[in-house]
C-alpha cells in the first residue's frame, strides 16, 4: 500500500509531518480544505498586508504543537497512548473548523446566537458521520475520541487543556504565527522552550518553575498582541464597516430586493438563522460548510455598483478602504451627538434618518491577558509544589494579569 505521509514546509515552524491514516483523510475533508479560504486574521490585512495567511495554516501548526507537546510528556512518563495522542491531534486540528469567513463577523449578523466553537462541534459530528458512510469504523472512532477530549468529556483532562486553557498549542500558534506574518516582533514567544517544560500533576497541565519567565513572556505577547494586532483600532473599523454592510443587506432582503450573491452567502441573507435552525436543519450546516472570504468579497464587490446609495456607498468604501475613522470617546454618544451625526450622513447622502444610522457605530474594544476565573496556569516547584502563576512571578501579580482595559470608540463616516 502506498503510504500518504505528508511533509509540508511551514514559515514559522519548518516541517510538519501529516500522519497517515485518520489524520491524513480528515485533513482531505471538504471542511477542513474550506479553511484555505479563510484568512486567520480576518481584516487586519488592511493595517498588516502579511496578515494573509489562512486558518488552515494555523490548525496545521497547531496539530505540529500538539504533537511536539505529546512527545514530550511521553518522554517525562507521562501515560499517553497512540490512540489519545492521535485523537488530541485531530482534536486540534479540527478546533477551528466552525469559523465563518472573517473571524467572527458572522456571529454578529448572518448567524443568530451560536458560536464558532459550537459549530466547530457539529461539523465534527458530521465528519464522524461521513466516515461510517465510507465504512471507516476505526476513523470514526479516532474522531469519537477526538470530540470526547474537545468537549473535555474524557478522563485526562490534560489532553484538553492543550486544546483549550490559558496556555494551549492553539494560542502558542497564533501567537507565533500571527506576529511572523504582520511582522510584529513583539508577539513571538518561545513556543519551543515553553513546550519543553510542560508537566502533568494531578491530572492538570502544569509548566516547570525552569520556564516561567517563558511563560510570563507568554502573557505578555498576548496582551501586546491583542491591542497592536487583534483590536488595533483600523482592523476593528473594518469589522464594524463590513458588519454594517452584511446588516444593510440582510435588511434589502428582507424587504425582498434580489441581490447578487452565491448561494450560500444567499441562504444566510434571505433566512433568520438561529441557533436552533443551525443545530436542527441539515441545509443550515451544508450552506455554513459553503461559505468562505470569497462569498463575502465578490457580493461587496457587486454590491458597490447598486442604486440603494447606502449599501454602494458602504461597499465602495470597503473595497476601496476608505473605512470608518475610529475616534477614542471618553462616554457613550449623547442623543444629541447621535442626532448630529445622523443629520449630517441624511444631508451628505440625501437618505433617510434610518438608513443614515449605518454610517457610524459606537464600540467598546476589551481584552484580558488572564482570566482569573478560569483554570490557572500551574508552575510545578521541585518541592513538588503548585503554584499559580500570578503567584509565583516576580514580576507579574492576579491584578496585572487579569486587569482587563477597555477602549470606546466612534466610528463614522469621514
């Protein structure tokens, strides 16, 4: 038999080895090859023209993380068996597959009170369900156990905290990788080192007193990143012009206008998709599955062309980025500032009060770097102690870590 063990040569962490067998067929999935055409950073290439590179990138580098982080706690007598390290594999690899086109500006307009994450979980279910079909019963339960450790729902909790905690593969990616492509120095971490100190105590992923200064690094890249990259004020006047555009079309189409769009992105137009439709109607995940960057750009690109003077206004802007200008606020809009603003958008574009409303949005941009609610980061002591970080650092303390700034903005219209 031929082998399909796959190597591909990744920028950030060179080689990465694709199994063969499950890990190999579930990354031909339609799904998951649906993640070339979804950008990782979403809008950010408008501030960083790098930031192009795909989600599927990102959750093949996670897998390489996973796998690096499985070796070493086997190396450390860490029980992990070749069925558990290949379903935290596929766990990982499949965590982001849920993602709409541009992150999460979906969430807010063309999908009603469902998250990615659940999503996600839904098309594992139905990769699961496709590989029975293709009578793969031992694909299907890699994948069974897979959703179990996603869902935290299997016995060695660390497995899960790997795909998800406050120190994970996932983040240690994005990470490195989104400050590689946008070229910010600023968020690289020493994803290596901090790999290399990692420890099970007690069921829980724990890192070696030896790497705390990685890890302080860590936490500190991420906030850095989160306010130069994630919610740098450009990106995020992107986001609200785009999320304005999806709420004017959605609202023509309601009112029955036939506008350009493929079938996909029409199906989520002309519908009220809620969660209930996502999780009950089988078309309402196939038309998701469907949906990528693509849909989104060539309907604004045509849309920019309309007679309704608000949605071409709003699309020629947005391919042409004249975006919103974002302006730091200190309080919320009065009614009389609002009125103002709509007076002169009713004025500039001769519509109606109504439709004036679409060219400004108040938005409160908030990051934390530490959720103090959440399951702490351990740094393991050689007195066989636990400590959480915030404790443990010199440098860092609970109201540092977890002090959660918040920046309030008004886009508009210049």
């Amino acid at each position: 038999m031929t082998s399909t063990r796959k190597i591909i040569n990744d920028p950030v962490f060179g080689f990465l080895n694709i199994p063969d067998g499950v890990i190999y067929h579930v990354l031909q999935h339609p799904y998951l090859q649906r993640l070339s055409r979804i950008r990782q950073l979403g809008l950010s290439f408008f501030v960083y023209p790098g930031a192009m590179h795909t989600r599927l990138l990102h959750s093949l580098g996670a897998m390489h993380l996973m796998q690096e982080a499985i070796n070493v706690l086997s190396q450390k007598g860490i029980g992990v068996s070749n069925a558990e390290a290949q379903a935290a594999m596929l766990a990982i690899l499949l965590h982001d597959v849920g993602h709409g086109p541009f992150s999460h500006v979906m969430e807010h307009t063309l999908v009603d009170g469902i998250t990615h994450e659940e999503i996600s979980l839904m098309m594992m279910q139905q990769i699961k369900k496709d590989m029975l079909h293709d009578q793969l019963p031992t694909y299907a339960e890699a994948l069974d156990l897979a959703i179990k450790i996603f869902k935290d729902e299997y016995p060695k909790h660390f497995l899960h905290q790997l795909i998800s905690s406050q120190l994970d593969v996932d983040r240690l990616d994005y990470l490195c990788r989104d400050s590689f492509f946008c070229g910010v120095t600023e968020g690289s971490v020493a994803s290596a080192r901090i790999l290399k100190m990692i420890n099970v105590v007690d069921n829980h992923l724990v890192v070696e007193a030896k790497g705390i200064y990685s890890v302080e690094k860590f936490l500190v890249a991420r906030r850095l990143m989160y306010w130069q990259v994630y919610l740098h004020h450009t990106s995020v006047a992107a986001e609200q012009l785009l999320i304005k555009i999806l709420q004017r079309a959605k609202q023509l189409a309601r009112k029955g206008e036939e506008l350009f769009c493929s079938p996909a992105l029409h199906y989520f137009l002309y519908q009220n998709i809620t969660a209930e439709v996502m999780q009950t109607q089988d078309a309402a995940l196939y038309w998701y599955t469907m949906l990528d960057d693509s849909d989104l750009l060539s309907a604004i690109k045509v849309w920019s062309t309309l007679q309704d003077t608000t949605l071409r206004e709003l699309c020629l802007a947005f391919t042409n980025r004249r975006l919103f200008k974002g302006e730091r606020i200190n309080d919320a809009l009065s009614n009389e500032q609002r009125l103002g603003l709509i007076k002169r958008y009713m004025e500039q574009f001769n519509i109606s009060e109504q439709d004036a409303e679409f060219f400004f949005v108040e938005h409160v941009s908030t990051s934390n770097t530490y959720s103090e609610n959440g399951e702490s980061i351990g740094i393991f002591f050689k007195d066989g102690s636990v400590r959480d970080i915030a404790e443990a650092s010199d440098m860092l303390n609970m109201e540092t870590l977890t002090y959660k700034p918040q920046k309030r903005y008004l886009f508009r219209w210049e």
